[in-house]
C-alpha cells in the first residue's frame, strides 16, 4: 500500500522542510522532494500540515501492576500511538513499586506483553515510595530511564541527597515530584481567586517551588544530573531559570493543562484536578514564558487515568490527575501569551519550541532520555 503527502512541512532535527513524504507499506521512503507515486493514495495537504517524528513523553502513568482497572499498559499506549507518540516512560507509583529488581521485572513483563510503543520504566528513588529507604537503585539502573518517587515528595533533605549521590554515582537522572507535605493543609486545588470563591481548601505555590529551591541546592552541591517533574508555578520558572544561569545540571517540565487553563476555568468537577494543580493566570503566563525562553525543556502530559468513580466524587473527594496522551499535542502548540497572539515562539510554520524538541530527537535532556531508552531495551 502507498501513500504520498504532497506540500507538507516536515520536522526533522529541529527545523522543518517543506516538501512531499512517500509511504510504502508502513515505512516512509522519501521525504521532501517532490515525489510521484501513480500508484499511491494521494493527499494533498497544501502547505496547512506538519508531519513530525514519534512525541516522546517523559511523564505518564500506565498503571500496571496493581491498577490496571484504571488503565492497562495496552490501553495507555494505544492512546500515546493514537497520539502521535512512540516512546514514553513510565512513573513507579505501582504495586509493587518498581524499587528492587524483582518488583520491577514484574512491571517490565507487562510492558513486554501489552506495549505497542516503546515505554521505559522510572525506578523508585526510594523503597515502596514511602521516603524512609533508598530503593535498590544500583540493581535497576541499567532497566530504567531515571529515579522518581513521582506522585509525592521525597520530604528528607538527607534522603534526597544520598538519592542524588547514587543517582550521580550510576550516571542516571533523578526526577522529582516537588512537594513539601508540611504545607498542604489538607488543600486539593489551587491557593486562588476559585478557592477562596467557592469555600475550597487550597495548595498553595510554596509546596511545589519550596522543595525545588531545596533540591535545586542539593543538586549544586552533589552534581547529580535533575529534572523537575511538572512545574506549576511561576516561582518554579524563576529559580530553575536561575538555576539554569548558575550551571546547575537541571531540565524541567510542564503539563499542557497548566499551559491552557487558569484556576479562574475550574468547575465543580474534578476532570479539572490533578496535582500539582492549575494556578494562576500569573503562572500561566510565567510557564509560557519559560518555555519560549528555554527555561522549560519540554511538555510532558502526567497521564494519570483513574476510574469513573474515583473522579466522581466532586472536586474535594475526587483522585488527582487527568489523561492527556490522545489530546496533548495540539493544545500545547496553541499556547499562547495573549488571548489572540500567536502560539509561543513559533516558528514560521506556527510550531512552538516544545514540539520542535518535543520528539526528543535532538541534544539534551529529551536526547538523553532517548538513548537511554535505546541502551536499557539493549539490556532487555
Ligand atoms: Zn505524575
């Protein structure tokens, strides 16, 4: 079977050409120069489409083992390939938690029998999640993309720069959910304008950049390679920014919910909570800007599936997080600084810089994670 894009541009090494691309049998065969192809179905697409490479994302959760009535690993890949990823890596709050190389052999089998594209597991960064113990890391090194303890904090100080001496000791990243438990007070949305209106509790923006501030230091002072899981808030941008301008071997991520939505768009329904939770117009702004100037690496969607039920108990009694893998890509290309401005730093084919890097082909963090990725499936 043949296939044959005409006037398309294409995304290749970070910049696109325009061009035709020629399919044949599942396989592309040519791309750019004007192809003929008498045998093919023909589209022409008119110099209105961008044809990009797989999207890796760094950050979902496929929920097996333990969950799988929220979602399967089949499932949650068929979404990532129905939207446009190929690779995406996979957060260890499980059961068992992948923190020694038994539990997260369990977690690999799955991945090995449902995974339609490539998924790469995170190891904890500590035993069952809890905090208390450092996770076999050494054992599951060579298996994982990096460590993370994603989905709560690691609250020891101490905890996290021994964490971060091994992580630097086994040449591996650690990726850290940033939230400091001292100061939820039992919150569930954003410390803002909808709270404060509708009697909620709310987080406020201190637990997420508090503990970034703290790790940010540790990680100066150890020289552990450290990416901060979906960052929220507009301190985060600025001291990662600072960071970043100090040497600090750190890359972060956000989450296209905070790049579309403020806490003023929040209903009485909890498809509008996840943690970290949707903040302000402010850190909305904030965010924009982080990544139109390279203080934010990449979009990363935080899948999180949970049952129907576990999200319909309102927004107080509701589990945190929302899906993300089949919808991500075009929202986070229409971000934008101003209500009718143009998306982000696009370029002149109106693509914003996450998806130029998003596909993670290129240097860097993304790059790093992709070869990673290729040397731990070598291991397999
Ligand atoms: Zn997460």
């Amino acid at each position: 079977m043949e296939f044959l894009m005409k006037n398309v541009a294409v995304m290749m090494n970070g910049t696109t050409t325009a061009g035709d691309v020629f399919v044949r049998n599942g396989r592309i065969v040519s791309i750019g120069a004007p192809a003929s192809a008498p045998n093919a179905t023909v589209v022409d697409f008119e110099n209105k489409a961008v044809v990009f490479p797989g999207f890796a994302d760094v950050h979902v959760h496929l929920r097996e083992p333990g969950f799988s009535y929220k979602e399967t690993v089949e499932t949650g890949t068929a979404a990532a390939a129905r939207g446009g990823y190929t690779a995406v890596c996979a957060m260890p709050n499980l059961n068992p938690v992948p923190d020694c190389m038994d539990n997260l052999k369990v977690q690999l089998s799955r991945i090995a029998e449902g995974a339609c594209i490539d998924v790469t597991p995170y190891g904890a960064i500590t035993v069952g999640e809890q905090g208390e113990e450092l996770a076999d890391m050494e054992a599951m090194a060579p298996y994982v993309v990096a460590f993370s303890d994603d989905g709560r904090g690691v609250q020891n100080e101490d905890m996290m720069r021994k964490a971060m001496a091994k992580a630097k000791a086994l040449n591996k990243i650690i990726a850290a959910h940033c939230e400091d438990n001292s100061l939820l007070f039992g919150g569930y949305i954003h410390d803002g304008v909808y709270a404060k209106a509708h009697g909620h509790r709310g987080i406020c923006s201190e637990s997420e950049w508090g503990q970034i501030a703290r790790d940010l230091k540790l990680a100066e002072e150890v020289g552990c390679a450290y990416h901060v899981c979906h960052i929220s808030t507009k301190e985060s941008v600025e001291i990662i920014r600072q960071a970043k301008a100090r040497g600090v071997d750190v890359t972060c991520e956000t989450a296209p919910h905070y790049l579309i939505l403020t806490d003023e768009d929040l209903q009485e329904d909890a498809r509008f909570k996840m943690n970290p939770p949707i903040r302000s117009a402010e850190d909305r702004a904030a965010l924009i800007e982080g990544i139109v100037d390279g203080t934010i690496d990449m979009i990363a969607t935080d899948h999180a599936p949970h049952s129907a039920e576990e999200k319909g108990r309102g927004l107080e009694k509701s589990a945190m997080g929302v899906v993300g893998l089949e919808t991500a890509v075009h929202p986070s290309g229409q971000a934008r600084r101003h209500h009718h401005g143009a998306p982000c730093g696009a370029d002149a084919h109106g693509i914003p810089p996450p998806l130029r890097c998003g596909h993670g082909a290129q240097g860097g963090r993304c790059g790093k994670l992709h070869r990673i990725r290729s040397e731990s499936q070598l291991h397999r």
